[in-house]
C-alpha cells in the first residue's frame, strides 16, 4: 500500500536522499526546503504522514509541528534529527507538544 508523504528539510541533500528511498517503496513522496513551504503543500494537498527535520531555518520543525497540530491534529508525523538525542529531549520537553518516550533511544541488542 502507497502513501503521500511529506517530507521537510532544509538540506536538499537529506530531502533527496529520504525521497528516493520512499518512493523505492512506491510512496508519492512531495518535498518542502522550509516550514512555510510545508504548510502550503499541506493546503494544498492531503497527506498520509509526514517526516519533519527539527533543526531548520526560519521556522524549526517543532514550531512546524504545533502549527500542523493545531490545524491537521490527526496527521501522523514522525521529526528527524542530526541534533544530539539529550538535547532534542530539552527541547521536546519545553514545547510540550512532543512525546518522545525514552524507550526509542535505547538501543536493543539481540
């Protein structure tokens, strides 16, 4: 099953690279280099889920996300980050918007 999926970045490199791989599984896949660009396309179009990069210029992901919470409450978001874990925590935390439980940074071994 295909998805339309959003995905934002201000690195065209990251954007590319995450496009490709989504649409290798045959997903229709819309990119946006900025917050202001993401919540056009999502205007304009419906989204299955998106995938938001915290650390961005102008508007970073979180205030991205409380903007796509307060108007598409439901849509499934998943934030991505080269930010350190501990400090992405910090900043999840202060939003209060974020739940990222700790179990999802915890490495498993088999």
């Amino acid at each position: 099953m295909s998805a339309n999926i959003l995905v934002v970045d201000d690195l065209g490199s990251v954007r590319d690279t995450i496009k490709k791989m989504l649409e290798r599984e045959r997903n229709k896949v819309t990119t946006a280099a900025s917050g202001a660009e993401a919540l056009r396309s999502l205007d304009e179009h419906p989204f299955d889920a998106a995938l938001i990069d915290v650390k961005m210029a102008q508007m970073d992901g979180l205030e991205l996300l409380r903007r796509i919470r307060a108007k598409w409450p439901d849509l499934p978001v998943i934030m991505m980050t080269g930010v350190c874990v501990g400090a992405l925590r910090r900043r999840c935390d202060e939003a209060r918007r974020v739940l990222l439980p700790r179990e999802a940074f915890t490495a498993r071994r088999h």
